[in-house]
C-alpha cells in the first residue's frame, strides 16, 4: 500500500496536531512519538512511508570499532537501502545517551532522497544535521558513537519509537510539535480529513483573530458559522 | 487584593531569579514553577493574577471528542473568562505526553487581553504560539488532544503547577528563566524589594564587567562600595 | 601535567563526537557529560583543564542568604580562584530544580579569562549568560538561588558531572553536542589522534556529499579512496 | 448510585487482574492506579466506594505544624467524615518524598469502618499500618510529615490518583497487584462479568496445571472445553 | 551451544554477583538486567538458557480481546513452544504499566518444565505467581493486560531487557539480587570460575565471621592466607 | 560532639517520622534519606554517628578489579576505620545500577561494631546482608560490582545520601520507614522531644484505637485530655 503522491501532497500541509485528532476520533491515543523535536525549525511537514531501524543494548565484545568494516552492519546497510521519499525510523530505547547516528550518515540519506530521520535517541553532530536539508527529529544531543550504548540489530521490522509502534510502510509525519505515525490503511482518508480539518481550522484563527469567540465556532456548534465557513473557503479557493 | 498597576510595572522589569531570591528570603523555597520555558525568548517579564485551570487523567467515556460542544466544558469556559491581565495556570500534573492547549485556544486568550498562559504539560501548535503576541510556557511541545490524557474538571481552585503552590490571585510573573509565582498579599514588597536589588545587581554587574572582584562587592560587605553605588543610582536616576 | 598550547589549538577544531569515538577505541564510555547544552550556539569548541566545584543539597540552616558574606564561601571563593584558561566544573548531582550560578559569577568568570564554565545543574539569568563572551552548558535555566537545594563545598577534588568522572586537570572540550571530559595524560595523544581523524571526516563528508556511498569510505575499506584522500589533504594542506 | 452489597461480595471475590480485563473489553484503559502496592499481603479484595482527598504542593507559610489545631483542616476532616464501607483514596501528585498520613491516622479510619485507604504517595508508620485491620496501598514509605510538601485542600473532588480518575462514588478495589478504579455506573455489571471470567479462569489454571496446553482453552476457541467447564461449574456450585 | 548439565549445575550454585565480577574481567559491564525482583525468594539460582519474546507498543485496532482466539498469537504461542529448561525472557521495554504476563501463562511454563520467566515489565496475578514452582522476575506487579501497552511482535530474536542485551541461547541466571545474562559461548569458562571464585568467597565469609580484616584476605594478596585456604577446601571436599 | 548513651538510647526507640516532625519543626525539611529501605524489618531503630564514603562515576582505567589489592583503597579503606557504633553512609548519587557494597564488606562492619550502613545505591547479596546482624538500608538489590560504575574516592567528608545532606558526625536513625540525619548539635534535644512526643503518640494511640476521634487529641487542643495523658503516663511510668 504505497503513499500515492496526492496523500503526500497533502500530508506535507497539514500539522501532527491535526491528524492526532483525526487518529483520535478512530481511537488511536498513542501514535504520536513522544519527546522528540527537530534539529531546525521545518517550514512544511516531513512525509514519508517509514523504514525502520531497531538497535538492541550494545554489548562490548560485539561492538568493536571494527564492526563497522563490515558492509552488511545493519546500521550502514539501512543507511544505504532506505528507500528515496521513506523516513528512516530508529528504535533506540528512548536512550539518548549515545548516538543514534551522525552527521556523515545523515548525509548520505540526504543525498539518496530519504525524506528523513527520526529517533527516540539522539543525533551527534546535531549543529551539523541541523544544516543539512533533510528533516531529522531526536531527543537531545549526543556525541557518544552508537556502539557505546546501541546495537543496530534489525532492519525493517516493526519497532517502538518514544512509545509509539511503528510499522513498515506506516506514513510518518513531522513537523516543529514533533512526529506522528499513521497505520497505512488509514494514510489516505485521514490525509483527506486533516486537509479538511485544517481549512476549518485557519478559518476559525481568521475569526478568532477579528474577535469572535470560540463558544459555537470551535467547535462549530452554532450554525451561523456555516455560511461565513463556506464564503470563505470559496474565497480562499480550499 | 487586586495587583495594582504600580506593582505589575515594576515587576515586568525585574527577573524570575532576583523575585526568587526575595522570596527565599521570606522562607519561600517551592514557588518557581519547575521545568517550563518560554516559547520564545521574551523582550520583558509577563505579569500578572493566577486564573487557574486543574485537569484531572482523562477517562475515555467522559473524553470523546464530542465533550467539546457543550459550552460549559471546562477547558472552553476557562478561556472565555479567564480576565484580561491574568495568566492563566493549567495544572496538567507535568504531564506532556497530550497538549494542554493548542494555537486556536491561545490565540483567543490574547485576543481578550490575558496576560500570558503557563502549563506544566506541553502545547500543540507550539511554533505558532510562539508567534502571538502572547506569553506562553510550557514543558516541551505535544501534539495530540488534551482529551486523550487531560480532563479539565475545575476553574480557579488551588492548583500545582511544576511542583509549585499556585493560589488564584497570586501574582505570576515569566521570563526566559520560567515563570515565579508570588504570593499575593506578597506582591506589593516583593515587587519593591526586587526593583531595588535589581538597581543593585545592575551596578554590580556593571562593575564586575569592569574588573571589580564579587568579594565585598556582591554582596557589599565592603562599604567602600556604597558611594559609588549611590553615585551610580543618582546618574542612572534609579 | 598542564594542557599546551597546541594540544588546546588542535581540540578547538575537533568535535565531542569525535573525540567520543577516539576515547572510546581507548575503552573509555563515559566520559562523555550526560544531559548539558549551550546556553547558545558555540562557532569553535571550548578548551580547558578542569577547575571543579562539588555542591552538597543544601542543610538549611546552613544556607541562609547571609553566607555570601563570607568571602571564603566556596561558590564565591572558586569563582575567584579559577585559573584563566580554565573549565569551571559543578557537580550539582544533576538538580537543576535551583540555580548553580547566575550572571554576575559568569560574567566575573569570563572577565577573569576563564574558558568556560558547566554545571549538570541549571543556570539562572540564562538569556544574559548566553550573550556573555564564554561558554557556559547547563541542563536547563533554573531562577531559585542555589542555597535552595545546593551548598558549595568542596574546591577542585574529583566529582561526577552529568555521569561522568571528573579530576581536576582533565581536560574539557564543549561543542553544540555537549561536553566531554578528557583524562589528563591522554590530551595530547587524543588531540592529535582526533585531529586527524577530523581531517578523514571532512573528506568523507565531501565525498557523500558528492554522492559516493558510505560503503568502502566510511570506515575507509576499499583502498581506492586512500590516494583520493591524500590528494584531498595535499589540496586543503591538512 | 450506591454500591450494593452483593456487588460488593462480589467484589471481594475477584482480581483486579481481571476486572482489568472487564474494563478493557469497554475500553477503559487507564483506571489502575499505577505503582502502589498494598501494605502486607492481602487474603481477599478490599472493596469499597471512593472518598477522596487532594493535596497540592506545600507553600511554607500556611502548613506549620499549628495548622492541624484547626479542626478544619481538610486532612483530619476527611479522615473524620470519610463514610464506613468507602475507601478512601487520596491524590499526592504521586510524590512519596513526605508522607501522605500516619499510623494514627490509619487507626482513626480502621475504627471507623473505613474500607480501606489509598496513597499515590506514601504513608509514615509503615510497618505500623501493615499491621492494622484495615488494607493500606501506597508507592512507598514516607517519614517526613505530610506538611512538607503536600497541602490537603479538597475534600471528595475528582482526583487524579497514580494516573487513574477516580471520581467520588467509583468503586476502588485492591488486591496483591493493586488498585483499580470502577466507574461508578459499571460496577455491578462488572462485578457480575468478572464473577463468571474468575469461574472460567480457575477452571483453566486447573486444566493448565493438569497438563493441558493454553491454546483452544484460554481463550475457549476449542468448543469441546465447553461441556467439560459445565461439568466444572456444577461439581463446584459456582 | 547447547547449555551442558555440568555447567548448570554450577551455575545453579553460584550468585549473580560472582559471575557479575567474573564478567567485568572480560570486559562486560551491561549484562545484568536493571530492576527486576523475583516474585518470592529463591533457594537456588534459576538456571537456563534465553528464549525470547520481544514486545512492542500496542496499537489499538490491533490489540482487541479477540486476538487471542489466534493461535499463532506471538504471545501464546511463545509460550507453548518455550523449550523445557529453557529461561523465558521478555523485552517489555522497561514498561510496567500493563502486565506482560499472568498467573496463567506461567503455570503453563512450569507444567512445560520451563526454567525460569523474566520480564522488565510486570506480572500480573503476582501473589499466584510467587506461589508457583518456577522462578519469576519482574519490575513490580501490573493488573492490566498487555493489549493495553504491549504487543508481542518477535520470538526469540535479539533483545534487551531491562537494559542488558539478550540474545537467544544466553545463559540466564537468576537469584535474589536479580538476573543476569551469560553469553553463550563463555557459559562454561564463566561457570568454572564463578565455582572457584565461590569457594574462596565462602572462606572468606567465614575468616570475617571469626574476626579477620579484609586487608590482604579479599583479594588474598597476603599469601598466608593461601595455605589456610587450601586446609579450607580440603576439609570442605570444595 | 559524641554522641551520647543516653541520646542513644533514647533514640533506639523512637521512629523516624516522629524525628522527622521534630526537625521540621525547626525548619528541617530534607534530612530523610529519600527511598532507601531496610534489607530486613528491623525491630529496633538502628542509631549511629555517620562516618561517610564519597562515590564517583567510575573511570574505565581506574577501576580495574586490581585496584582492590590496594590495601589504602577508600572503600576498603573505609570498612575498617569506620568506628563502633558509627553508621557508614555512602553516597552513591543514587545510582543502584551497580552495588556499593557486598555481603563480605556488610558483615567485615557487623564483626568490628559498627552500628548500620545506608547507601542510596544498592547493595549485592541482598538476602546475606539481610541476614547478618546489622541494619543496612539501600534502594535495590544490585549484583555488578561496584568498580561497574562507582569508585570510592573520599573518606567522612560531607555528602548527599538520598537528596539528604549528611556530615559526618551526625547522628543517623533507620527504621521500618528509612533513614533520617539528626544535624549533631540537635541531637540531645530532638532525642528528648522526640521521646515525649513519643510518649503522646502512643497514648492517642491507645485512645484511638478506643474510639476517640482525632478531633482535639492529635494535636491535642481540648484541654480535658490533659489529664488522661497524666494518668496514662503515670500508668505506664513514662
């Protein structure tokens, strides 16, 4: 079920506060990732279908520096096989206390077109990440390398991430509150729905703005509204 | 016991961290708000009267969505009437996992004159509240709807907040330190005595940026410094 | 055992996450300052040998405000007594519920040449010490005095900060990443070591950012890129 | 909506296992209150309705030990009026570090038929109160008096009370797990599910411990444990 | 590398503490299992080697009472297939709040003649579990059912529990401090010398009894002690 | 200032949460040790004079298992200076991921006399050290060696144990609650107080559990129990 480049489109436009509510009203409570936050302020949503990473504790003997010589390490063959246009979705334990990666990795999914990166770890070189033109989301820095702490042990399968569950192929979706993760089946109609949310939504701050209260308007319990809604969507061209 | 003008214009220009100082003076240790921070930097301190707001965990059967219609439900009410020139104070139990708050709600607040909004849980749409014109604070930015962890149950009781006592009419002031919450029939001789250390602390800065030792100059335990201070107020005319 | 010049010029270039990985090869995990960050963003690294100050929680009836009269007080007398060039180091047992320093002691600190300054506690006065001209990482800005929670006792013994060990002498190196902590004896050694190492990122990041796959380069395994490398180096004198 | 007694007798007779269960199937998820334990080992369910006491953070100036001269003082008043059958639970912000009541305390509420008593906190007098006639939960044991840190100021609200809602009425039962919260409206037809669950799980843990495998019996897909659980049901009179 | 009888029945005679040391020799600091308790105390350690079942966080629609009608749930089937002997371990991802098992399930692992369960989350029915005739470790006891916050995802892949890395085959040994983690191919060579390290232990234990100081008895670096020691062994067959 | 046989005395057979209120009412508000429990219930309060280990984070390099063939290495050290009737108390920054001590150390300080040992770390051979004949109190079981993640650096200087400041020289009480610090110069007086305190406790007890109500007994503001108190007292020749 792959992300059709409509529901993209319009998943970049919408904010993870409104599809929160549009997964809540289908009883999904704990698909937001928690406490993770972006390396720079995003002017449009991060989209993309996730590919996930899952690090396990690290343990000394296998973790040698030299471990990383090996082209089949999962942490660099994700690096490499990430699709173009997914999000890179790393399980690191909510443990930000080594890398999850850097600024040399990052890169290199840039460059491959992954649309980006989130962990529930945390990034070195995070002024780095920060500059480059990929989305990436974390918990706080931190320079430790991964192998202190974090074994990358499986590719693509599903993972917690800040306790939320994340499948393969779930539509991941990041903005400056954080990120959310949509089930797959569901990735079209709540794009569809949020779209439709967020134009009610920039109508009613319009009004809020000029002085009307919410009682009635938010939500819109008072017909009246309904009018002046439709004058401005027609207005707005949404 | 009403804030007076006098007092929330010498408040705005003294620090969390000289009003906390006072208050330890008079035994107070647990009045600063823990672990909240502005959502953008301020230029001067927010002020004013404590409007409470207590959320309880929410239950599912009591937090559908629709909850929002009625008029009278908790979260709607409070933002309608929490007065011009108070801080609201949402007691979210520090809890950010689900917002207190989002944009549309805060942006109501600052349409009706309130001074600013403190939760020690976190915001949705946080970049955009970060762009009113109004003080916000909170713990760290969330996404989903209040209702899927917050029930808002009671208006301007006795609340926590961060750990601190918050009364309704105390006296709260931010800065980019976090936010203090002075007790009210406080507020008058807080705000004097901090308006006076503040002329203090300026002069020893701008004395120690010139080369002078902090030993008997902060505090003045060498008298040989009260002249020049004095001499320094009379120039500064403070 | 003091830091030379060039050992301090050379770590000014190099990052905590290189240096992380260049004490890790040595076996060392956790010297690395768990849960600390710049007050603001830093252009090069911060360089300096250990000068340390270990805080206590505070008894109360020994922390009254008065204390600061006493010139001898460890908090007033470390600030007086770090030697220029040095890194200011407080075990505030990871509280940043009150204050480990404010403005005043930062700005007699910067005016006194000392490097930097880090606490694994919080800041008070955090906006002004980020425009000071020094670096200074904390955990988050805190307004309470420190005699709320912290008493300085001890000056210059071994402490802990942020997890990790700390001897007076070690030395200090702080980026955006955070702050990592270097045994004495192996500065020189892990400054060259990182120095050169820095050389091969910068290479590597330029090759991936041209569009070569870390595979073979990143560790560098196929040999190709090693003339390609030393050409790089020849071309940028590095 | 009072709690009948044959619902309680009920009650007394199953686990907050499985009333959790029961719970779920109506999607309820978060109605046991987490990280209390009871005092010492229960033999059979505490069962009583809520009664409920919320604490906010201690401000010095008004919980000196004179305070509890005044026979209005939320504390002692509600140990006084807190009805005999009810449980008494009360909201500490799940803050153990001061105690949310005593031994003598416990006492007064044992003789006065009280049902039982819950803390998000935890109790002085432990061991004390481990040895009364009346079942205690709490998170852990507390010395320091209530006054340091907790401030009871309302009486029978709704609480939070270790991430639970507990309105007054619901119905609390604890058992060797814990506690858990029945909305008040569900209690009897909970108490008759959980009943027949309870039959068909001890009839199981029999099964299993004779030597059958889990699956087709737990959950009964396989049809033929049907009759031989009505042959169980009868020889047992349950 | 199948666990021989002769070694577990060593490592049934030995502490964790002691193959705590004897793994720290060989350079591993992160395999015993943070914060789990047995469920009651053990007379001897539980010995056996990992079989795995690895957690993720529920998603609601996927989590409903009735996946349990599958027999091929990873849950159950997990533990149907858990081979005799074998050590149960369960990567809950440190997450308490729901159970990750109850009294059920493991009655049917002590009638398959399994060794042991472990679980960084917790048990619920932890009083019947205690009572069982198979070790138990967990955090703290958990009414709710694991479809509140866990999903089984995996069997017997690599995981980590309570922060140690656990891969299938480990030996897994249990006492009253907790749980640790062998890797496998060290199992022998670890249990031979925790044998000799216990011996010596338990004459050291007796020489404190009888009055002698720690210093150059633990270690023995006075070499008097040597011929003590083996009249020890020799008098004890040990 | 010894601590005195009669203060000893007096102190053996009062709790901590009497001592705890009779410190706040001198406006000591953080002299409990924060969750720390006793290895086994204790029938008497274990009293001391503290004699302290400092803990820091432990340095790979530093901390080799040959370090204990030092025979001056603090913690070894420590175990055989500590004095009679001392209680040794360790500050292990509240980290019980690895033991600050084991049951060989425990029962080395039992044979010499000494009164107690408390670390707010944990301790290895948990069921041993519950069995030897002195109390100890830590926060968890904990089997890795203390070299894992502590090395033991200063002897009897000030430290925090559990968030409390402790000197040494002040008078240590545990009980079935946890441990409390008596600032020493206190320690004749609160003795006393706390032994008339006591006294009254056990009288409204007594009345308590005869059906009196709280209400003008505890604190006792109706004068007319003035008299039972005195003939109780004389009763029981208190």
């Amino acid at each position: 079920m792959a992300l059709n480049q409509e529901t993209r489109d319009k998943l970049r436009q919408v904010s993870t506060a409104t599809l929160a509510t549009a997964l809540y009203k289908r009883g999904f409570r704990t698909q937001f990732i928690q406490d993770v936050t972006p390396l720079r302020p995003l002017a449009e949503s991060m989209v993309g279908e996730a590919f996930t990473l899952r690090y396990m504790p690290a343990r000394e003997d296998l973790n040698r520096l030299e471990v990383f010589r090996d082209r089949a390490h999962p942490q660099r063959k994700a690096v490499e096989e990430c699709p173009p246009g997914a999000v890179m979705v790393m399980d690191s334990r909510k443990d930000p206390r080594a890398a999850s990666a850097g600024s040399i990795l990052v890169t290199r999914l840039q460059v491959r077109g992954v649309a980006g990166v989130v962990t529930d770890g945390g990034f070195r070189d995070a002024l780095e990440i920060g500059g480059l033109n990929i989305p990436a989301f974390h918990s706080r820095p931190s320079a430790p390398t991964n192998l202190t702490l974090h074994q990358a042990i499986d590719i693509n399968v599903p993972i917690g991430c800040g306790d939320a569950p994340v499948f393969p192929g779930d539509v991941i979706v990041g903005d400056n509150d954080g990120v959310i993760v949509i089930p797959a089946h569901l990735a079209d109609e709540i794009a569809e729905e949020a779209t439709e949310m967020t134009a009610y939504e920039d109508f009613v701050t319009e009004r809020v703005q000029g002085g009307q209260s919410i009682l009635g308007l938010y939500p819109m319990t008072d017909e009246s509204n309904q009018p002046l809604f439709k004058e401005w969507r027609a207005k707005k061209r949404r």
